[in-house]
C-alpha cells in the first residue's frame, strides 16, 4: 500500500511537465475540461460520480522521498523537475458539476485551473475516478429506476478490483441504491451495509436447518436466510420452522425467479409468514430488474453488472486543455482539430435550460462568457476547490449523502422518456452558445 | 487510504463467522476452491492473474483497532466474534495455479485449506483481486498474439479505476505488454514504464514546432512525437526537421489508422527516417490490432480495451466450500445443489495432459485422489502459502517476472485454435476423474 496518490499518474504527465519546465511554459496559466463526448452506447443521461473522492486525492497528491527517489532512479525527470515535484500541491481552482448531478454529452464536468503544470499532472488521476465511479453510477441509477422504489443492495466488491469496490458501493449509494455489502466503504463514507449468510455456511452444517438455527441463535428471527442451497421449496419450510413469523427474509440465488418468486411468496404466505419478504440476488442487471416488477419480491441484491457499469465499464471521459495564456498573458482557446476528437476550446458556462413548468429542455453551454442571469435553468458549475483546498461540503461522508440527495432532485428534472431502458438518444440536446469566436491557434 | 485489507470484504463474511462461532463450527477443517464455470463468452483460454498481489493482501489482512471498532460500533458481530478478529492471522494453506498459467472452465485455480472461519473471511478479497487481473490478462493476451511480435503498451489507466490501474499494468506485463503508462506499477512492480506526451503539451505552446523542441531539448531526438493534433502530414515533416535523422518515433491517435499508418511510412522514408518507428494508440482492441497487422506500424499502445477486459470485465470466478471435516474429523465433500450453479465437491487435483509432441489436449482434474504418477502431462497444483506464509518466489516483483515467463511457456503448448480471435468453445475439454464416489450430504 502506498499512501501518496502521485505516482497513480502516467509517465508522459511527468515528461511533459520536464519538457515545459526547460522551455519555460510549464507556468502558463491554462483551462483543462473534464468531460464525456458521448455518453455510454444509448443511455439517455450520465450520473456524476467520484467527485468527493477525488477532491480527497487531489489533496493527498504529493510527492515524497519515495516517489522522488524511483523517478530519479529510472531517470524519467531531470534534476529540476524534481525539485520542483518536491514543492509541489496542486494550489489551483477547480469548478465542476456537483457529485450526483446529471451530465449529457460534453456536458463540463470539472474545470481545473491553475498553471499548465499543475493541471496536467492531475490527468490520469482525474479520468480514473470520474471514469470508473460515473460508470457505475450511471449504470446503477437505471437499475434503481427499473426498480420502481423497490430496494436494491449492492454486493459486486467480488467482481471488481479490491479498491474499485469501495468506490463501486459509494458510487451506487449515491445513484440510489439502499445499501452495500462492502464494509470498507460503510467506514469511509457511510453507506449502510448488509448481509448474512452464502451457500458455504449451510454447507458447512450437517443439515440446512442446523445451519439456519446457527445463523438465527446470531443474528436473529429478522435475519435472511438463504433457501436455495438445496431445494427451496424444503428449504422456505424449514426456514419458517427455525425462524417463526418473525423471519425476516429469505434469499433466493438460482433458479427461474420469475416463476420462482410468486412461488416461494405463495409458500410463506401459506405458512402463515405474509410479512417475511423475499429478496432475489441471482445475476441481475437492468433488464431482469425491471422483469421482476411484475413479481411479488420486495428487494434486489445486484452484484457483476453494476460495478461493471452494465456493459460500459468506462464511462469515457476525456480531460483536455480548452484555454491557456500566451507570454502577453493572454488568454488563447485551444482545440485538437482531427476531425473525431475535436473539442470546443474555452472556458464553458453550463445550464441545465428548464421549461415554466421545470422539466429540463436542453444542456445549454455558454462558452467564454457566463450565461446572461436571465436564462431559465439551473447553473450547473459551482466551486468545488480554492486554491488547492476542498470545499468541504462536497468530501467524506457528509458529501456522499449531499450527492445522492443531488442526483434524486436532478432526476425529478428530466422528461419521461430519460427512463426508457431501451437504448436511444440523450435525453437532452447540447447547445452551445458562443459567447465570443472561439479562436484555434497552432 | 487505509493500510489494513481486512474490510475489502462483504458483511455476510463476518456474520457467517459470528454465526459459526457461537455454534462452534467454526474451527472445522475445510477446504474452499475458487474457479471459473465457464470461460467469457467466447474465450479459447483463460490466463489466471493477479496471484501474487493476492498473497501479499491476505498476509495484510488483519483485523486492527480502527476496523475492530467499526465492527463493534455498528453491531455487525457480537463481542466473542470480535475478540476472535483481533486474533485474526489466515494460518492455512494456499496451494493453486501458479499466477500466469492458463486456466479452463472449472479449473481448480486457488485452493484454501484452513478452519472455516479462516477460510470464509477471505471470499471477496480472493475474488476480487482473481476476477479483475484475470479478466485483464486474458484480453491482454489475445492482443498480444493479434500483435505478431510488435510490441504492446497497456495506458488504460483513465479507464479504470485508480487503484485498479495498477494491477491492469500488472496483468497486461504478465500477459506479454512491453511496458505502462502507469507510474505505479513500475515503482511497486517493475513494470517498464513508457509515454512522452500528450495534445497537451502541443496546445500549450504556440506552434507545433516549438513544442516538438521542448520536447526534444528535454527527452533527446530519440523520443516519441505526437504528430496528429493538427495536420499529420504537416506534424510528420516538422518532427522530422526538429529531430532529425535519430527521431524515435511518431505517434498517431486518430484517424483512419489502416489507411495513416502507410502514408505515415512512406513520407518518413521519402524524408530520410527510415529507423523513426510508427506507434498508434486510437481506441485500439484485439480486433484492431489484428487489422493493422498488414500495415508497417511498429508497436501499439492499448487503453481502454485491455483495462476492461475487452468486453468480459469480470472473469466470473467463485469461491465455494468443495469439502469440510464433521464432528468426528471425517472429510466431506459438499455442493450446492440448484442447477445452474451446481458444483463439483472435494479436493482437486489438475493435470494438464499433453500429447507425445507436448501439446495439451485436455485439462484432466481428478477429484479426491491425485493424478496417478503415470499420466502424461504437468501437475497444475503448487504450494503457494503455507501455514499464513507466501512462497516469497510468487510475490513482488520477481513474482510478476515469473509469470510472465509462465504464461509464455504455457501458451507453447495450446493447439493453433486457441489463438483464434473469433468466438468460441474453449481450446481445451475439462474432464473430470473422480478416484472416489462424490458425496453430497445436506
């Protein structure tokens, strides 16, 4: 493990840095822009997520003996980038949309600013976290929309890398699922956590119901039990036989739930348990959600596709310099011109355009003046971090919470066909407003 | 960030440890597997990932003061539980594939032997860190041989996250890349590490030239220039006029590159620089690879594509209980029994059998008993971790080398099939030998 972020960067920030140093240009003011061209193949919008954590990293991106010592040992820098590594935090601006908001394509998600050295050594760091985090937040808001206020759990920490699920679990939170069985992630950011028992603890046991009266002496009557290790229709019998009418849920892992579930929920309404629920954790993702709304279950445990971002893993975001200062200091939009990667070069001024009765109607994009204060919507840019110091309402635990609040209001915004599950279009236009010419230089 | 892994863990782990100890079944020997049923979809092979990091996070795993308080503040094991966390060292054995061979549906890949509790709690971490290295090494893999010999960057650090970059450095190097973009890997586990510059650092200065000599002046003439944020025509003919003859190489990441590449060749040959190599780094994939194989590049760097496993980002491996002792101290074998997940009970013993030529042509697991000294073919099991300890020949560094060497001498034996990037059955059958009747107690 190591405790400084610096060295989660790729080398050619670094050789990059060196090369501006010794021309004399690492200290030109300059403007980079996160931001997605696209969203995932046919989703109707994008969820931001990772921002609070990242906020927390880029405070924590310094570096140290260590770092200096293996960058001078591979000779990747020269001597005076090293010194000049050593004194450095990044003490910038940064202004972005809020953690939970929505994003459509190049909607500005985060704005750096600071010297172009500063800037661009914070890249790989930036894209690894609002790429994977965004990804899972965006694939988990359509499972909580699928659904239909029934509670979902997120339990994929074992199909993602260790540190990938902590942020996996916060992502998902934040989209709005109920709870996580990642007890890292219910320390560091507070996300409720939860789970019982898997098939190897009935397996353990001589008999199912040693293994249930084992799991309930522990954790009681309201516990889930897990009836499918067997034969489940013998395993919901002796679940109520251990447990009573204060069984708290059964778990169901396998097997055809859609026929499955009004089975089992037939069964413990027989038995007398019509307040044990039933709650289903068997390869979900989006689609089979939204199938079992028609079903008697009351929660969802998802796993491989919600830290996977259902089929989009990466959210594609792209971190680009949009504006710098010349040597007159002055300010010089920029913009790579092959024609599939062109950007809008500038500084942009993002408003989520709403109609009278507040339904969101476009993502209009002032660039290089802000948007005149008469325009209905919402601005979308607020201050994140001064001066290199995180604004501390959107870090820790406090933040996460602020953030799943913001992607439940922005979502009340959007019009009905943003909740399709079939692939489409955005469910809003980009508009981009130019406020003076944008100017190309090479 | 936190130093212990002993939380990169699901709640159902400790209460199904809570469960067992207030039972008293916690101390029996068992012996849990992990393994994949089935390959991703469409893989000829798996190459198994991620091995030795893993024995260097379960010697990590231990429960300190921080975590125990987290666990007793929110309630989730009662007070013997926790005392017996505190206690927590995994004292067992670990014996499995070793990291960089290749793996087959139902391969035993990981096997633990241990108490119970001992070997429940390490579930996630197994799993996490198995399925993400492996589902990277195996698409690494294939883009390795869709290479032909040229040589592969992995710089897919932005798409992924942060931390899990490093263990997609990691597998790429041990599935045959060259080298990383990412800093990390190179510092924690000497992965060569590359990359000069980026858009950027062209847009940052106010002509293409004079970022091409910054460059040069910084890194030598030998470095690598990015000729494509303008005009490629142009950026080649001005690279090639700041640095001369001994320019190492030009990099495209856009366009046509089927069509660029040759274009590309012939202005540098007709300009005098016929050393100066091509490297091309735009969005490529297993399949793009291939297609560029009949243009004269030189080398490829991938990033998204191998960072997410190129379409199968999890590798769907399991860890389940295959066998446990009773009461009496007699083994058991056990499986769960609904269909579709249904397993093979008892303790492996894998053999890949090869032809009188040395080429594989099934992986032979025989069950209960070991393989009998006369079949023709190589052992798969080795000792990784005795008694809490690591093999310190599979960690580090070092480690990491040997399986890159590993999974080279392995790939020598597989029939020509295997390298086939189109879809399909795996290259080699799995088929069990079972030494003694399977039973299934419940």
């Amino acid at each position: 493990m190591t405790a400084s972020t610096a060295l989660l960067t790729d080398r050619y920030e670094l050789t990059m840095v060196d090369a501006a140093i010794r021309a004399g240009t690492h200290d030109r003011r300059s403007v980079f822009e996160a931001f997605g061209r696209s969203l995932p193949a046919g989703r109707r919008y994008g969820v931001v997520a990772g921002t609070g954590r990242l906020l927390e990293l880029i405070e924590g991106f310094r570096f140290q003996d260590a770092e200096l010592e293996f960058l001078s040992e591979h000779r990747i820098v020269s001597a005076p980038t090293l010194d000049w590594l050593a004194g450095y935090r990044f003490s910038g601006t940064i202004t972005g949309y809020r953690e939970g908001e929505l994003y459509f394509p190049n909607s500005p998600i985060l704005v750096v600013e600071s010297s172009f050295a500063e800037g661009v050594l914070l890249e790989t760091l930036i894209l690894s976290v609002l790429n994977y985090d965004s990804a899972v937040a965006g694939a988990a808001s359509r499972m909580v929309s699928a659904a239909r206020g029934r509670p979902l759990a997120e339990m994929g920490s074992r199909r993602t890398g260790e540190r990938s699920a902590i942020a996996a679990a916060r992502a998902a939170y934040i989209a709005g699922f109920a709870a996580t069985s990642n007890l890292e992630a219910g320390r560091t950011w507070g996300v409720p956590t939860m789970g019982t028992a898997a098939h190897a603890f009935t397996m353990l046991h001589d008999t199912e119901e040693e293994a249930f009266r084992a799991q309930v002496a522990a954790l009681g009557p309201g516990t889930t039990l897990l009836v499918d290790t067997y034969d489940v229709a013998e395993g919901v019998r002796t679940a109520v036989r251990v447990a009573g009418p204060e069984l708290g849920a059964v778990r169901l892992d396998s097997g055809d739930l859609l026929t499955l579930v009004s089975a089992v929920r037939a069964q413990l309404d027989e038995l007398g348990n019509r307040d044990t629920k039933i709650t289903v954790t068997n390869d979900l993702d989006e689609y089979t959600i939204a199938a079992l709304a028609a079903t008697p279950v009351d929660s969802y445990g998802v796993g491989t596709s919600v830290v996977t971002g259902s089929g989009s893993p990466a959210s594609g975001m792209v971190y680009k310099l949009v504006a710098r200062q010349d040597n007159a200091g002055e300010w010089i939009s920029v913009a790579k011109k092959s024609p599939e990667k062109a950007t809008h070069g500038g500084r942009k001024h993002p408003v989520r355009a709403l109609s009278a009765s507040g339904i969101a109607t476009s993502e209009t994009i002032y660039v290089g003046a802000a948007a005149p204060s008469v325009v209905p919507g919402r601005m979308l840019h607020t201050r994140l971090m001064t001066d290199g110091v995180a604004d501390a309402v959107f870090t820790g635990p406090h933040g996460v919470a602020s953030a799943r609040e913001r992607r439940a209001i922005a979502l009340r915004e959007l019009p009905p066909e943003a909740f399709r599950l079939a692939a489409g279009e955005p469910a809003l236009p980009t508009v981009y407003v130019d406020a003076e010419p944008s100017a190309t230089r090479r």
